[in-house]
C-alpha cells in the first residue's frame, strides 16, 4: 500500500532521502501537500493559502484575464494566464508562483508544467508562511530563468507591489 502522502511519515520520508541526495519531481507523491524542489532541495507549500491571500490571487487572475481579453492589451496570441501550476526546470526543480502568463507551447511532463522559458510572468502574493522563501529562493530562480517577477506585499499597511526585472509592454498594459 502507498504511503499517504498528506501524512508526516511522507514528509519524514523525503527529508531523509533529501539529506542523502537531491531529491527530483520523481520522489515527489502526485497529491497531497504542495512540496516544491529548488537545485533538489525540498520546500513544503501549504495546500491551501489563508482567504485574504486566495482572494487576491483570485482577483489578481480575473483581472489580468479581463484585461488580457482586451484587443488593445498587447498580450501576444496563445499566451494564457494561469492561477498557479508548475514551473519545472529539470527532475530537481519544480515551483508554484501564484500567477503567471505562460506559452503553452512549453507544456512538459506530460502537461504536469510549464517549462521555464515558457513562463513569461511571474507573481507572487506574500504569506507569512512563504514570505522569505518568495522574496529571497523563488525571486532568485525567477532572475537566473530571466522571468520578470511581480511580488505582492500584504505584510506593510497599505500593501506594496515590488516589480523585478524588466517587464514586456503587454504586461505593463496588463497591469
């Protein structure tokens, strides 16, 4: 019988095995928590992200496609815009940004992700669970694939939006 893998012991599992080699998107169980691998070192993403943070994600998504929808937006023909989905590097990287805009055309894995020249967009909206691990790991990676990088912080009061990188006309238009 497999191992559930919302139990501890899986988790207990993929810790040991992280600390003998990296792991890959292999090791990885196909449901339960969200685990994320970068340069195979394993990261845990809860499930579920609180209200206030799917809200915005949620808003963020419905806005971006109601722009995107627009002749006038600029967004390239078949790009699309995803609330969340994998990015996966190679057998020892795999992401979750909260949004992104994607070229389908880089589907990999048999449609389990996008490859990293096929995310164009990246955002991600703070947690305080994930806070760090998106402003100093995933900026980092986004910088090393060349994606340009939109950071919502809920943490100041009123809340701050951060933009890494250089982004393209369409999704300034976009935004």
């Amino acid at each position: 019988m497999a191992a559930d893998p919302g139990r501890p012991d899986e988790l207990t599992r993929l810790l040991a095995l992280n600390a003998q080699r990296p792991l890959t998107v292999h090791d990885l169980p196909a449901e339960g928590p969200r685990f994320g691998l970068i340069d195979g070192e394993l990261f845990v993403v809860p499930l579920m992200a609180d209200g206030p943070h799917q809200q915005v994600v949620g808003d963020l998504t419905f806005q971006l496609k109601l722009r995107a929808a627009d002749p006038g937006s600029g967004l390239p023909s078949g790009l699309q815009i995803w609330p969340g989905g994998n990015v996966i590097e190679n057998d020892e990287t795999i992401v979750a940004p909260d949004v992104m805009v994607v070229d389908p055309a880089f589907l990999v894995h048999g449609d389990l992700g996008i490859a990293p020249p096929g995310m164009l967009l990246a955002i991600e909206v703070s947690s305080p669970s994930t806070r760090r691990h998106d402003l100093i790991d995933k900026r980092a990676l986004y910088e090393r694939w060349g994606v340009p990088f939109i950071f919502v912080d809920r943490e100041p009061d009123p809340w701050e939006i951060r933009i890494f990188g250089d982004l393209p006309q369409w999704a300034e238009n976009l935004l």
